[in-house]
C-alpha cells in the first residue's frame, strides 16, 4: 500500500477522535465547564484537524477548521467569553466540521451553503478583521507532501559573492545549535573561504567553557542571494552578530583575510580547541539556569547518578496509564482460544470425575485450581475488549441536536455513566437501538413547546442518558420527562390492528409493553424522525439478540423510561446447567432468585396446562420448559421436577419448570445465529465439557410466549367470536 | 551510523508523516505522543535531534523543551519545534524554552530534512 | 458461489452423493469437509428436516438431513451416515447424507438443465442433471437449504 494512502487512513480515523473529543469538550462547556484544560482540548482538536488536512491539501476542511480554530483561540484567549449562544455555534461548527471531514474522506462534497454559514457565525465570534483567508500567503497547497526524490533545491537567482561576519554569543551553544554546522550549510550555497578570529579566545586558566569565544567571516562565491544566506542563520538571529554584506560592495567589509581555510581544517581547528576543556567535540552549551554541575571541569561527563537525583527526572514518570495499541484481530483470537480453553478445561474435568478420582484428590485438587486459573485469564481477557460506553454515547449530543431542529422542541440531552465499561462488540451493536429510542423520546416522549407550557414544565424538554452496571450487568436508560405513554391511545391502536381484543383487561404495565409488539408501529403511521417503519419491536429484538432486555415504565405527565439491561460480554455467562426432556439446557443464573422442590399442595391448575405455584405470598405461573419448548406434549408433573424461580427486567415472577439440575458452570456463549437464525426461546448455545452443543435457554421469551401464548390467543378467539 | 530523531506529536498523523520523510532519507525515527512520553522515551534513547509539536496535552513542547534542557546531559540535543503557528511569539517562547529551530507545518520534507541538517550532524 | 457462475467447457469438479437410492453432487468449492454422523442436539421450533447443532472445533453448526430436505423420507441417522460440511454463503451448515460415493470432474457443457416436469423441490434444489455411466446424478444447489429467515409463528 502506498505509504501515503496508509497515513491518510490514519489521518481520518485520528479525525473521528478529534470529533468525539471536540464535541465532548464543547458539551463539558455548555454543562458549565470553564477548566482551561477542556478549552484548550477543543482548540487543539480543531487545531490537529487542520494541520492533517493541510498535509493532505484538503481545502474545504483547511478553510472551514482555520476559522474555527480562530474562534477557539479567541476563546482560549479570553476575549470570547463562552455563552450558551457561542457554544451553540460551536457546536454546529463541530457537526459541519465532521461532514467537511467525512466529504474529504469519501471524496464528497459536504454542504457547502450550510458550512458558508456557520462560517459567518464564527467570523462574527472572531476579532475584528479576522479573516477566512488569514493564513493563504503561507499557500497551504505548496507545503503539501511530496517524496524527496521529486524535489530538487531551488538555486537562487541572484550571483555574486557575499562576506559573512559571524560571532555566535553564549545563548546559540545554550539552544545547541552549532556554528559548525551553520557554516557547512553555507558551503551548500556555493564556493566558502573561512577565517576564524580567535583573538578573544583566552588563555585557558581564565577560560569560561560555558562562553562564546570564537568569530568566522565567511566568503561565499556563488549563485546565494542574501536572503539565502540569512535563512542559514535563521534559527541563531539574535543569539549571535550576523553581518552579510556583497563583496567589493562595501567598504565597511574590508577586513583583510588572515588567511584561507578550507572546512575539514575549520571543523579540525573547531575540535582542537575544546580539547583542553571537554573530550567531547560539541561546542560549550550554557546550562538555562547556572546549575552548579555545569562548571568546568567537572560537567564533563556528569555521572549517571547526578541525573537521576535530577529533579526533572520525576517528572518522566507517567501520569496517566501507558497504553498499547493492539489489532483487534488479535485480541479476538485470544478470546477465541481462551474460549477453547474454557472448554476443554471443562471436559478434562468431566473425564477425571468420570474416572472416579476422589474431590480430596490431587488430580481433582490441580484441577480446581486450573479452574480458577482459567476463569482469571478469562475475566483478565474480557477486560481487554471492555470500553466505555462513552463512544456511543457520543454520537447521540448530535442526535439530539438534529432531530430537536427538525421537531421544534427544544432538548436537553443528560447522559450519566459514559465511564461504565463493557464489551466493545457490545458497543458496536447498542448504537442503532440507542438511536432509534432517543430519536423516539424526543418525537412522541417529549412534548411540544406549548403543551409543556400549559403542563407548567419548562419548555426544553429533557432526555436522559444513562449507563451503570447492576449485578453483572450493564443497564441502560433512556428517559424523558414529556407526557409519557398514552395509554387509551396505545390501547386504541393495539385494537384497530387487532393485536388485542377491545374488552381485553389489562394492567397499565401490559398496555405500556404493547409498543413492543411486533405490528404495533407501521410505516404509516410513523413520522420521518422515528423512523423508517422500524419500530420498538425492531429495538426490543435487537436488545434480546445481544442477551439484553428492554422494559418501559411510564408516568403520565411525567414521562417514560426506557431500561435495557445487557451482559457485559457477548462470550461468557454464568449458568445453571439443567436437564429436561433428555435435553440439557444452560439458563442464565443472573435471572435466577432461587431454586426449589415444588410440593403438590402448592400447586394449582388454572385449567388446560396453566398452573401457578405458591411461593411465600404469592402465585407466579409455573412454565415447563418442556412444554414450552415443545420437547414434550404433556406436562411434567410438578413434583417430579425442580422449579427455578425467576424475575425478569420488568420484575414479573415466573417458575420455571425443568427435570433436574446437574449444576453451575461458567459457559462460553456459541451464536447459533453465526450459522443458523434465531431460534424463539434460545439465547445462543454453548458446547459443554462433554463435547456436545447446549442451548442457552431464553428465559424472558418463553415467559413472554407462554404468557402471551395463553393470554393473546384467548383473546383473539374472544375477538374473533365476539 | 544512521541519525536517531525523536519525534513528539500528539497527532498519528503528524508523526506518521515525519516518519515517511524522515525514513525516507535514512533517519532512524522513535516517536512519542506528548511531552511526558517524550521524556521517558528520551530516558531509554539517545536521540541526535528531536522534533517537537508544540499543542499537546499533559505537557506541551515549551515545557518538554524546558524539562530536556534542564538536564545537563541533554542541553547539547539539538530541538526542532513543529507547529502550524508560525507567528514570532511563538518562536520566541520555544527559543526562550531552549529550542534549536523551527520547522513550519504542514511542512515539506525537504524544508524538514533542511533544517534537521542545519542543527545536526 | 462458484456453482451459480457456469462457463461452457470450463472444467469443474463435483461430489457426489447418495441418499436413498438417488444420486446427488454439490460442487467441491462448497465443501469445506466430510465427516461422520454425530449425535445432534434438538433444536426446538425448527423444521423437520434441522436434525439440530453440533459442536465442530468450537463452532455451532446445522445438520440439515438431505432426505427429509429433498423431500424424501428422513432416515434413521445411524453411524454409517456422513455429514458433509457445506460453505452456504456466510455460513457453514452440515448436510447429513448417507454416504459420499463419488469426486467427478465435468465440463459444464455435460450439465444438463433441469427438466420442466420436476416438482417445487426438484425447482428449489436441483441446478442441473448429469448422466454419468448409465446413473443420473442431480447436482444441488444450496442456497436454499437451511429454513427461510422468516421466523414460523412460535
């Protein structure tokens, strides 16, 4: 690949985090933010956007960033104070920013009257006279980057000879620069003869090392103008007496030349004469500030130990963490290989316990240890994919901002919790839903200005964007404080699309969930923001194809929210290994509160095969997975069986009915969908110690379905009869 | 024996960039991200020239040219300074600093590698 | 994809199976193995014709049984059975089959096309007759092997 198409890669993906860095900072600010530190991230963000598009000549993005970054600094600066109103353009600059850089990439044009305007709004923000075009003469296209073999140096124009009288101070050796150097650069401009004017160099008792004492005068023969010549000294004006004067021309440059040299013997002559002082042929540099080991003779060679004493050494310790970057691939093959691990630690274990080995044995004892051992390397592995979720929760402030403009309402986006790690695969796949429910929130959550007045809320309206972790688990909200679920509404429409029957009796809990259901959004009815006929049933599969579950609680009048609950990693669950029907199946011990032995006297039949179970207080319907999986046709009876009480999201109860259970293990989740689909009642599958393919049981679903399954086809005969 | 130099950029880009020229004429390159990895780097490496941007987090070139400076055995490293600002404060700060020259981005290899030679062996 | 692509004359190499007593082939670009018959776990709300997954080095494969698939009578899997591990696009699915009889290198010209008489199956399924030494084998096309993504009702 060429090496320049590989950095302009680079270049891009460096300008994603720009992106999410500047609008970040620029979100700190509008929250209150005033550290200089965040100002300053944001200025250099913009700043390192430009200085790669120059590289690259990318002009669009070059103009659009200087006049940003004009802004910035003035804010940087204090002489823009940062008020809602200039954050809010800001803000808008970040998003036209990240379309010119996306345009750039894909070789697009971005916007260009919006991008024109945002640009006068930032002008207007800018000093006095600030102008688009403030940095053109330094001709950005020129200073593009071109292989060095392609260039040739430009040889001046103009000819002649030139004397140079060069007398460095102190201060040019203290910067390290070096007159010898200085004076083969000139040997690059044409034919040199050199003089040394040593006649202030002292003797050596009174010699000062840390002092300039040395003076050349310089003839160039050639095609240099003096400008060529200057730029030479360019780094040492004002560390040194620069003359250059035309040859013949001036009487002022009249010294007689002592006698001629070539540039080996100045160099040569240049060492000898340090000899006497420092074994080292570098010039004397000057320490900044008069630090006692730099006297004579001592500085010479400063031992090792005096610079660790250095007190500047404490400061190479690393403030923050060091980091690697790692392929990703790579890191997915050690997941994978761990993930084989797992198993095949799993199976040795099964073999020794099948060999008869006692619990107390060493075999066994190794094992357990191995155990252990395996499950810190995977634990330690995991952490590597895990990220915050701050890089979804990112992309949404520019949601907000979107689809508030094209609704009228004015929004507040909150988002707590971006710290709150979790797979990256994860990440990856809670965008989409995570869009889809915040562009919901403000379209049919939120009200509109008006109706928010008349309700007495303030007239921006506020979402709310929340990751923490709660029992292994990573949960989501997304909340806003409008009017909340219109349940006569909801109820209505559930009815007209015949999904439920109209005398159906529901809890306000069950009308709520309704907008999950598949067919309850159509395209029809579904404005442009919310989306294209996706609706929340499109969210909730896509929430369960990740392991996740979504539940919504509404107040009316004061909003809804949304809770979706994931696993933290899409390769691991802890589970309880259980048997039905000659099956063995894995559920998810997260869901599980408690395991018991239904007695018959606590069971009751509700006709056909629904029965409840009593536990404490209370009755929740008793499943059996068998049945539900439809691996049996009769129901087991329940004292045969083994009950594993289970709560969902929302916190309904069920009793899950299986034969028996053979224990708990950590297992690696298998996707049957990888080769397969989705199977109604099946989460992912797992292959177990002995070699064979388990299913990872779907516990909200077969709860779902077969509450559903009785409820709703009951329902819809009543319907269809009545 | 090829020259070390050490670049310090907070931007991948740049210092991908820096590197494709300076590779490209023989330089061996180490890079670091901010001032304070290029303190630790400078503690394991013996550059000959270091090359610097000037906005960077944790601790920005003015103060990495300060810190390498205020160690006597690192007074004689010649510094470039990279930076987009080429208005003479600027300058004048990196030289009060102790930085040897400048080199003004987006830069043209030739002017880099120019200016590389201009301060070092 | 090699299968849906024939060029006159090109020469293409084939595996041939039986089920029953029918002879079929599948284009060897699309086998990624052969392997023995190995008890499937059951999977719930699925076809007839899924025998269920199996554990292949760590990844969750479908056994598709051929016969039921074809629409002939499924087979009691026994040991003697073989599964031939199938690329499918993106996916890998085992195709359980009662034994691998044959590797046949033709040209795409002794391909002959279906007839117009063959049922609904025989339209989704088969691409092709070849007649080979007096035996007619029916090469497979597989992209429609595994159930519709459609989910059937629960």
């Amino acid at each position: 690949m060429d090496p320049l198409e590989a950095i302009r890669g680079t270049f891009f993906q460096e300008c994603e985090e720009q992106l999410a860095e500047l609008e970040t900072g620029l979100l700190a600010m509008e929250n209150g933010d005033t550290d200089p530190e965040t100002i300053n991230a944001v200025f250099r963000a913009v700043h390192s956007i430009k200085g790669g598009a120059g590289a690259f000549s990318l002009e669009a993005l070059i103009r659009f960033a200087h006049v940003f970054e004009t802004a910035m600094d003035e804010m940087r600066s204090g002489r823009l104070a940062p008020t809602d109103e200039v954050l809010k353009t800001l803000l808008r600059a970040s998003d036209v920013l990240a379309d010119l850089v996306r345009a750039a990439r894909d070789g697009d044009t971005a916007d260009e009257a919006r991008s024109a305007a945002i640009v006068e709004e930032l002008k207007a923000l800018g000093p006095e006279g600030a102008s688009e075009e403030a940095e053109s003469e330094e001709d950005w296209g020129d200073f593009s980057f071109q292989p060095l073999s392609a260039v040739t140096l430009e040889t001046p124009a103009a000819a002649g000879a030139w004397q140079v009288r060069f007398r460095p101070r102190a201060d040019l050796y203290a910067k390290a620069n070096e007159s010898a150097l200085l004076l083969r650069e000139l040997t690059r401009l044409g034919e040199i003869v050199v003089e040394l004017d040593d006649s202030e160099l002292p003797d050596l008792e009174s010699l000062d090392p840390e002092a300039a004492h040395l003076a050349w005068t310089v003839t160039v023969t050639g095609d240099a103008d003096e400008a060529a010549i200057r730029e030479v000294f360019e780094f040492v004006d004002g560390d040194c007496e620069l003359e250059v004067t035309p040859v013949g021309g001036d009487a002022d440059a009249g010294t007689a030349p002592l006698g001629d040299l070539d540039i080996s013997a100045l160099l040569a002559e240049l060492q000898d004469s340090q000899v006497p002082v420092a074994p080292e042929p570098e010039p004397e540099p000057e320490p900044v500030a008069a630090a006692p080991v730099a006297t004579a003779p001592a500085r010479a060679a400063p031992p090792p130990t005096e610079a660790a004493a250095d007190p500047a050494a404490t400061h190479r310790k690393p403030e923050a963490g060091a980091t690697i970057r790692v392929d990703l691939e790579r890191v997915d093959r050690l997941i994978d290989l761990v993930g084989e691990l797992v198993i095949n630690q799993a199976m040795l274990s099964q073999r020794v316990m099948e060999a008869g080995f006692a619990r107390a044995s060493g075999v066994a004892m190794g094992l357990d240890e191995l155990e252990q051992l395996t499950r810190e390397i995977q634990d330690s592995v995991m952490a590597i994919r895990a990220q915050p979720v701050k890089s979804v929760f990112q992309r949404m402030p520019r949601l907000v901002r979107e689809v508030a403009a094209m609704t009228g309402k004015p929004v507040r986006l909150v988002t707590e919790g971006e710290g709150t790690e979790v797979d990256k695969t994860v990440i990856e796949r809670l965008a989409d839903p995570l869009t889809h429910m915040i562009r919901n929130a403000i379209d049919h959550g939120l009200e509109s200005p008006e109706k928010r007045a008349e309700a007495g809320k303030p007239a921006e309206g506020q979402v709310r964007l929340a990751a923490a972790h709660r029992s292994g688990r990573i949960v989501i909200e997304v909340a806003d404080d409008g009017a909340g679920i219109n349940r006569e509404r909801v109820k209505q429409i559930a009815v007209d699309k015949g999904l439920i029957a109209a005398d159906a009796p529901m809890s306000d809990e069950e009308i709520d969930n309704l907008i999950f259901m598949p067919g309850f959004s159509t395209a029809s009815e579904v404005s442009d923001i919310s989306g294209r006929g996706v609706g929340m049933d499109v969210v909730r599969r896509s929430i369960q194809a990740l392991g996740g579950r979504i539940a919504i609680s509404s107040r009316p009048g004061k909003g809804s929210t949304f809770t979706m609950s994931l696993p933290l990693t899409l390769a691991v669950l802890d589970g309880m290994v259980v048997s039905v029907e000659g099956q063995t199946l894995v559920a998810p011990i997260t869901a599980i509160v408690e395991t018991l032995l239904p007695k018959a006297s606590d069971v009751h039949s509700l006709g056909g095969h629904a029965r409840v179970i009593a536990i404490r207080d209370s009755y929740v319907p008793l499943i059996d997975v068998g049945m539900a999986l439809g691996y049996r046709a009769e129901p087991l009876a329940a004292t045969q069986g083994v009950a594993l009480l289970i709560e969902g999201e929302g916190g309904q109860r069920a009793a899950l009915l299986v034969d028996a259970i053979q224990g708990q293990r950590q297992v690696v989740i298998k996707s049957l969908e990888a080769n397969y689909r989705q199977v109604p009642g099946v989460a992912a599958a797992t292959i177990l110690g002995d070699g064979r393919v388990a299913l990872i049981l779907d516990i909200d679903t077969i709860v779902a379905v077969s509450r559903g399954a009785d409820s709703l086809r009951a329902e819809k005969r009543l319907a269809a009869t009545g | 024996m090829s020259m070390t130099v050490l670049t310090v950029d907070d931007s991948r880009t740049m210092r991908e960039m820096l590197r494709l020229a300076l590779t490209d004429v023989g330089y061996r390159v180490v890079q670091a991200e901010d001032g304070i990895h290029g303190l630790e780097v400078l503690a394991t490496e013996n550059p000959d020239v270091i090359v610097t941007d000037i906005n960077m987090p944790r601790m920005d070139g003015f103060g990495f040219i300060e810190e390498v400076r205020s160690d006597p055995q690192n007074r004689g490293i010649p510094i470039l300074v990279l930076t987009t600002e080429s208005d003479a404060e600027k300058k004048n700060r990196a030289r009060m600093a102790g930085a040897t020259g400048w080199i003004v981005k987006p830069f043209n290899p030739v002017k880099l590698v120019d200016a590389i030679r201009r301060v070092a062996a | 994809m090699n299968q849906t692509t024939p060029t006159p004359g090109a020469l293409r190499e084939l595996i041939s199976f039986r089920i029953g007593a029918q002879e079929f082939c599948v284009d060897i670009m699309d086998v990624r193995e052969i392997r023995g018959w190995t008890a499937a776990t059951a999977l719930p709300q699925s076809p007839a014709f899924v025998k269920g997954v199996i554990n292949l080095r760590g990844a969750v494969l479908p056994i598709v049984d051929l016969a039921a698939r074809l629409g002939f009578e499924s087979s009691e899997t026994s040991d003697r059975h073989v599964i031939i591990v199938a690329q499918i696009g993106e996916q890998v699915v085992g195709l359980l089959v009662d034994a691998v009889s044959d590797i046949l290198s033709v040209t795409d010209d002794v391909i002959q096309p279906t007839p117009e008489v063959a049922s609904d199956t025989a339209k989704t399924f088969v691409r092709g007759l070849l007649a080979i030494e007096g035996r007619m084998i029916s090469l497979i096309g597989l992209e429609r092997v595994l159930p519709d993504v459609v989910l059937e009702a629960a």
